[in-house]
C-alpha cells in the first residue's frame, strides 16, 4: 500500500513517467556543480552537454512502448533512465519503434556515467569523468573530460579529449583518438586503433587483428607499447623524435625512417627480427610486437 | 563500467604482492570464492605462487652465464613495475623459467672444464619442465573463461560470436608456431616469455568478450 502511494505520490510530481505513447520531454532538476548524472537509455540516442547551471535539463522523445522514465536526484546526483519492455533486449533486430532520444544537459564538472544497448552516445563539453557503456551504439566524446573510459561491442568510437586519462575498450568497434596528450589505454579484438596527438605520455593499445596507427609527438618521458597479433601497426613520428626503439616480429618485416644503419636482428632464430635502437636519452620507450604483422616507423 | 569480478581482480594485485592485511585477504578471497570463473583464478595464482616459493634459491653459476641472466631478470623486473598486473604471471613465469635456466646451467657447467660449459646445451629438459607447469596454470584459467564464453555464446549476435572465435583461432595459431619455435629452440627465455605473452593476450580477450556478453 505504502508503495501504490509512494509511486501515485511521484507520478503526481511528474518525476516517473509512464509512458504509453510517443512522449515529448522537457524536466530539470537542480544539481550539484560536480555531482554524478547517470543515464539509461537502451535504444535511439543519448547527447550529453556540459552547460555552466546548477540543474539538469532532459529534453527528447521516449519510445512509444518504453515502460517508465524515471528522472530522480539526491545530493550525490541525478539518475535518467528509461526502461524497456524484456523482450526488446531480446530481439534479433532493433526496430525503430524502440528508439528514444534524450539531450540531457549537465552541470559541466559532472561525473558522467552513460549506460546503453544500441543507441549512438555523445557527450560534449563536460570536464568531468565520462564512462560510457555500450553494445552497438556508437561513442563520440568530446570535450575537456578529467577522464574517459568507452566499452562497446561492435560500436565505434571517438573521443576528442585533451589531456584525459583514457581507457578504451572494443571488440569490433574502430577507435578513434585525437589530441591525446596523457594517458591512453586501448584494447580491441578486431577494431582498428587510430590514434593522433601531441606530447603524449603514455599509449598502450592491445589487439588482435586491429590495425593500429599513431601519428603525433611523444613527451619527453613516456612510453609507448603497441601489441597486434595479425595486424600491422605504423608510427609517423616527427623526425627529430628522441626515443628507445624496441621492435619484435615473430614472422612480419619491420621497416623504419629512424635508427638509419641499424639492422633488424635476426639473433634468436628464423624468422624472428628484431630492431633495437635509440635517438635519444632513454626517457621515452617505444616497444612493439607483433606476430606476423608488419611494423613501420615513418619519420615526417 | 567495471563490474564486481573486475574490481575485485583489481585487489588481486595487492593480495598478490602481499600488501593486503590478513582479515581483508582472507574477505578477498571469501568474496572470489563465491564466483566459479574467479575462484579458478585464484586457484591457479596460488599454484603459481607455490611454484614459485618452491623454486631452489638462486645460484649464480660460476661461468658468464649469469650477467645476461640476471640482467634479464632485472630488465622483467624493471617492466613488471611499469606494466599492468595482467603481465605479473608473464613475468613470473619469465623468472621461473630464467631462475631454472640458471639453475640448470650451474648444475650442468659446475663440473665440466670451462670450454665444456660455454657450450652448455642441456638444460632443454628443465625448462621444457617449468614451463610445462606454467603453461598448465594459464591454461586452467584459459579453459574456466572458454567455458563461460561457450556458456554465454547464444547472447552474442552471431557475427561478433563467429569474430570472437576468429580471432581466439587467430591467437592459437600463433600459441602454436611459438610452440615449434620453442621445441626447436626449448632454453630460448624470449620464446618463452612471447609464448607466455599470447596466453595472457588469449585470456584477456576471454575476459573482455566474457565481460561484454554477461551485460547483454
């Protein structure tokens, strides 16, 4: 009973929306400059910004068969969600009908957690930490984030964040970076890795068969690690790049603008090659391995 | 958006060096025991560990052999610092294979004239033998997340199942031709540490499927 009269009590506030029909929406709650916004959205889209108020905005259409959206608050955050009938996650396929669209403005020092299946997520403008999960929707961050972490399945990913800490995860889905300047982690199984930036301090990227890329400037001191199994990995790096090179193929070519004059090793055993070299003080390490896969230095 | 099992694998690392007070260790591994696929990892880390506390203590043997050993045993140790905890069982095995290496080599070379020792070659067994166990340690865990995922493979599309399995195929071909390398060439401490290398790269893309089909 105590229930029924909570939910009719919330439903009175217009804070839990039953939806039975297309619904537009237009909420916002007061928060705080650098609470936490967390938004559930399965299906359609999810845009998030960064404004300079105290309050949370939601704008957007729910899908005409969702069951409920909630948009509560406390003192630590704001919670969106919109919730879909079992057997939608079920389906084989996504059918438009299941689609809803938010634009959600926060407080731009939020902490940004967003949570989906299928829909396409941007988030633009917050100088908080932004984690996004997903499953085929696509990731595009942008922005002056404290910090970024992406997982998707097959969804693509783009992140234009300066000087975030980054931590990106993909099975299929192509990961894109621009202006890396910290610290960048990235896995995938098969997404390719393109990465670009200036002064970057520390890149990791693992995959199996995604082909990876960095083209930028390394910080003075930093490392850089590239592992690949079945896929080629290239570095353009400005000429005069100071850096320990530690290169290994079990069975691809390393081909390299730096390091003129030293050979690629063959000393373990056929068809191993390996090249060692430095144009530098050893503060900043590059290594790379592959299995069969070529390996390339481009100086520019 | 890391889940419970993450979080508590991240702790791994603390119990691992032995940083955990007693009572949250053993909250640690109560919690870890509750789940099937993290209780085989704990298992097979313990194994690990006792492998390790039960190798002989090093010896240094008494021709040139040991600069280069012990300068590679720095070298792993000096990245395992830097590196993410995953490479801490790769670097482990690195060290018991490099310690037993070492170890075989004195015991081979001690009584042997010092042109004898410089052609030191047998020490193929021992290291076929520690990598053998090491090899076994990965391989439970490999075998526990392969479990998971087969369990799981109807949550995921067919197409990301099918690139999925790809490229677990992709990897074992690779697992395989280190494996000739490492039969032709057994003492070789790099083949070793590229082999140990792929099985952690075969679990972490285990793992990271595992990870995403459990939220569908």
């Amino acid at each position: 009973m105590t229930r029924h009269l909570l939910f009719a009590a919330l439903l009175a506030f217009g804070l839990h929306q039953p939806v039975g029909a297309q619904v537009q929406i237009d909420r916002r709650r007061p928060a705080p400059a650098k609470g936490e916004v967390s938004i559930d959205n399965s299906f359609g889209t999810v845009t998030v910004h960064g404004w300079e108020q105290h309050e949370v905005l939601v704008q957007g259409t729910l899908a005409a068969g969702a069951e409920d959206f909630s948009f509560d608050s406390d003192k630590e955050g704001t919670s969106i969600s919109v919730d879909v009938p079992e057997e939608w996650l079920q389906a084989s396929g996504e059918d438009p009908a299941f689609r809803s669209a938010l634009a959600v403005f926060v407080p731009a020092g939020s902490r940004v957690e967003v949570r989906s299946v299928n829909a396409a997520v941007e988030v633009e403008a917050v100088t908080g930490r932004v984690e996004v999960t997903t499953v085929n929707g696509g990731v595009r961050v942008a922005g002056p984030a404290s910090a970024v972490e992406v997982e998707t399945m097959t969804g693509a990913i783009e992140v234009h964040a300066l000087a975030a800490p980054m931590d990106i995860h993909s099975i299929s889905g192509s990961v894109l970076i621009e202006g890396a300047t910290g610290e960048v982690r990235v896995e995938t199984v098969s997404g390719t890795v393109h990465v670009n930036g200036s002064g970057l301090t520390s890149l990791e990227v693992q995959t199996t068969t995604g082909e990876v890329e960095f083209r930028g400037a390394l910080a003075r001191r930093g490392s850089l690690e590239i592992e690949t199994f079945s896929s080629p990995v290239k570095l353009v790096l400005p000429r005069t790049t100071p850096a320990v090179f530690d290169l290994k193929t079990f069975s691809g070519n390393i081909k390299s603008e730096f390091c003129a004059g030293t050979p690629v090793l063959r000393k373990h055993f056929e068809p191993f090659r390996e090249l060692h070299c430095s144009t530098g003080p050893d503060d900043f390490e590059i290594r790379i391995t592959t299995h069969d896969a070529d390996i390339t230095l481009a100086a520019e | 958006m890391k889940t419970a099992a993450d979080e508590l694998r991240d702790r791994f690392d603390c119990w691992l060096r032995g940083e955990l007070p007693a009572d949250a260790a053993a909250a640690l591994l109560s919690v870890a025991a509750s789940d099937p696929v993290l209780a085989t990892e704990v298992a097979a880390y313990q194994d690990l560990l006792a492998q390790l506390r039960a190798l002989p203590p090093a010896i240094a043997p008494e021709v040139d052999l040991w600069p280069g050993i012990a300068s590679q045993l720095q070298a792993s140790r000096a990245r395992e610092s830097r590196q993410r905890f995953r490479r801490r069982i790769a670097a482990l095995a690195a060290a018991i294979l490099l310690t037993v290496i070492a170890f075989a080599a004195w015991r081979t070379n001690r009584k042997q004239p010092v042109d004898a020792r410089l052609e030191a070659v047998p020490v193929a067994a021992f290291s076929l033998a520690a990598y053998a166990k090491t090899d076994q340690t990965l391989g439970t865990i490999r075998d526990e997340l392969r479990r998971a995922i087969e369990a799981r493979q109807e949550k995921l599309p067919p197409e990301t199942r099918a690139l999925v399995f790809d490229n677990l195929r992709t990897i074992d071909r690779a697992i395989a031709e280190i494996e000739a390398a490492l039969h032709a060439v057994p003492a070789d401490p790099e083949l070793a540490r590229t082999y140990i290398a792929y099985r952690e790269r075969q679990i972490d893309l285990l793992r990271q499927a595992n990870r995403i089909a459990a939220r569908l």
